[in-house]
C-alpha cells in the first residue's frame, strides 16, 4: 500500500505541478518564504518541497510563536511557577521550551504548579474556582491567537477576577515581514503569507508595509492551495509585479476580522519587542494598556534572549539556513533530546525537517 500523503485532488496538483515547473524554466533561483509553522509542517508532510523544481526552494520563516519566545519570557514562566500560591497556565507547545536554565517540563517534574490549557477561556474557570490562587497565564502567539487572549482579560474585567494575570509575549507578524524584507542578507523572492493570521488582519495591512516590494500571496494550508500560493508568486515574478493576492478568499476576507482587531487594540498597545535569535523588531510586540496593567504579570529577568549554545535558530528563522544546515540538527539535537526552540515547538522548522524532510529526501 502506498502511505504517502495523497492530494485531494492529484489531476489538479499535478496540473499545477506541471505549471510550476513550466514557469520555473524562465526564472533564476527563487526563495519563497513560507511564513507560518503550520506551512512548514504541511510542505513536509506532503512532500512538496522534492516535488518542486530544483530552482524553486521554499525557506521557513518566524511564523512558530513558540520558537520565537525570548528566553527570559520562559525563564519568568518558569519562575511564576515556582512561586507559592501561584498556578503557571501554558499552551502545551511551550512546556519543553528550553530559557537559560530549566524548562517548564522539568520545573514541573520537581513540584511546580504548571496547568495546560488549550484555550485562553479555561482561564476563567480556574481563577473562578481557586481565588486564593494567582493563575499566570503565557500569553504567547500571533494575531490569530491574541483575540482569545483579549476577549479572556475581558471576561475576567467583568467578573472582577484579580488573581487572573497575563505574562504577555504576543507577536504581530506585518512588523517581523518588514524586518525579514530589510535584512539585506535574507534575499526572499515572495512570500506565502499565513492564512490565519491573514484572517485576522486582512489583506490591506500588507499593502501598508513599505519594505514588503516582493511579491505575496495569501495561502490557505491544504496541498492546493500551497501549490497556488506558489504558483501566484512565481506568475508575478515573470511579470515583474509584486502584489498581494489573496489565494485564500474563502476565509480571508480583504478586511479581514475588524471585531477581533477592535478586541486587540481595546487590551493593548504595541511595543518594540524582542524575537528569539533575531532581535528587537520595532512594534512587533504588544504590551497591557494602562488602564488594564492589574492583569499584567511583569517578564522578572532581562538579557536571557539568547539561543543555546551552538543553536543556529535565528538564522532558521529567517531563511538564511534550512535545519539541516545546522550542525547540531540530527546529532545533538532531535525531538528527544532538543537544543533550541526550533526542534521543541510541533511548528518548528527543524521538527518539521526532523519529522519529513529526512523521509522526503
Ligand atoms: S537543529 Fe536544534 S540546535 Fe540546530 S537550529 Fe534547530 S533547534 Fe537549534
């Protein structure tokens, strides 16, 4: 039996295979940056990146909020945790993160009080149920996630809920565009941009960024779609234009989702903030607004952004290198035993690598 992943609809994939490849004879190397983790995952899972012609190559980008988290964001989780009388609340991508000493796995092995949720909501619920208890909650993830976030310090305004707080490391993705299209060294020929977030923020904000003069295309996650996506941007390059183009109208509408956006900007603010091995991206973060600072719960260390020793993250991160190009990957650092974010996070370039491209190729 053949357990390869099958395409929904393989006459139409190969049709656009066949496109690409056509398309591809008249182009130089192209890199595509497929911005978001759950890309990444799928181009593996399918194999697109070996059915592709040798010219076109798709790069990760930072889209994996959880590879993305500085250090001392981890270390204050871990610290809150700790703490008596306090309850550490996390997305489960978090939990084996490594910050500059002990993850929240191995904190939580040794008695700390560390709670998984799958939805910011469940917040609630706890801090309802133990008022004597601070429930710290790691606030991390993209737009697509922020609202959630947003609407739970709502709730908890209303309900009067004091011991509810935020540990907030939330990232905007339009600002960290802008920064990959100003590195001089990342040379990204187009992008596919991410589908969830794009439902969020719309297709106009992209228009917006002055840096962003390559071309895009809002893609949505199944094999189709990516293989659009692709296809769009390479169409572009032969025209020698660089637009937006929405692949994915059946859930990204050109406004994207104002109420979710109105919910962001009511809680908060956005801030100059760091990005795990790629620095400070100017209001790439969000920050409480003041009159909501009684749920903030404050990052306790500075200066611990840094990646493990020989960790190759940030160049990952931004396309320079794929996983493989790090001498770590495969060796010393696996899914069992993993040295950076990268490989911890289910979005992770280098899990994603780990996982399919080593099959794949
Ligand atoms: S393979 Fe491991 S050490 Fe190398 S960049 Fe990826 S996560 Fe970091």
């Amino acid at each position: 039996m053949d357990r390869r992943p099958q395409f929904k609809d393989p006459a139409l994939a190969k049709a656009l295979l066949t496109k690409i490849g056509m398309l591809a004879k008249d182009l130089p190397e192209v890199r595509i940056m497929e911005v978001c983790g759950t890309h990444t995952m799928e181009i593996g899972r399918l194999g697109l990146r070996q059915r592709l012609p040798d010219n076109i190559r798709l790069l990760s980008g930072p889209g994996c909020p959880v590879c993305v988290t500085p250090g001392e964001v981890i270390d204050s989780a871990v610290s809150y945790a700790q703490m008596p009388n306090h309850v550490l609340a996390t997305f489960g991508d978090m939990i084996r993160v490594p910050g500059s000493g002990q993850s929240l796995e191995q904190v939580k092995a040794n008695g700390a009080a560390i709670a998984i949720v799958a939805s910011p909501l469940q917040l609630i619920k706890m801090a309802e149920e133990r008022p004597e208890t601070t429930i710290v909650f790691a606030a991390v993830g993209f737009e697509t996630t922020i609202p959630a976030v947003a609407r739970t310090i709502e709730i908890a305004a209303e309900k009067k809920l004091p011991n509810l707080k935020m540990l907030v490391a939330h990232r905007l993705l339009p600002p960290a565009l802008s920064a990959l299209c100003g590195d001089a060294d990342t040379h990204i020929s187009g992008f596919l941009l991410p589908g969830h977030v794009s439902a969020i923020i719309g297709e106009e904000v992209y228009r917006t960024i002055d840096e962003l003069n390559v071309p895009g295309a809002i893609t949505g996650f199944e094999a189709l779609d990516i293989l659009g996506g692709i296809l769009s941007v390479l169409e572009m390059l032969i025209n020698q234009t660089a637009l937006i183009i929405n692949m994915y109208p059946r859930v990204v509408r050109p406004e994207g989702n104002p109420h979710a956006r109105a919910l962001i900007h009511k809680f908060f603010t956005p801030i100059d903030a760091a990005w795990r091995g790629i620095g400070i991206i100017p209001q790439s973060g969000l920050a409480l607004r003041d009159e909501f600072k009684a749920f903030d719960a404050p990052v306790l260390t500075q200066g611990s952004s840094t990646l493990p020793k020989g960790c190759s993250c940030g160049k990952v991160l931004k396309g320079l290198i794929t996983p493989s190009g790090c001498s770590l990957f495969g060796s010393a650092c696996t899914p069992q035993t993993p040295i950076g974010p990268c490989m911890v996070s289910s979005e992770g370039s280098c899990a994603a690598y780990y996982r399919y491209e080593r099959i794949n190729r």
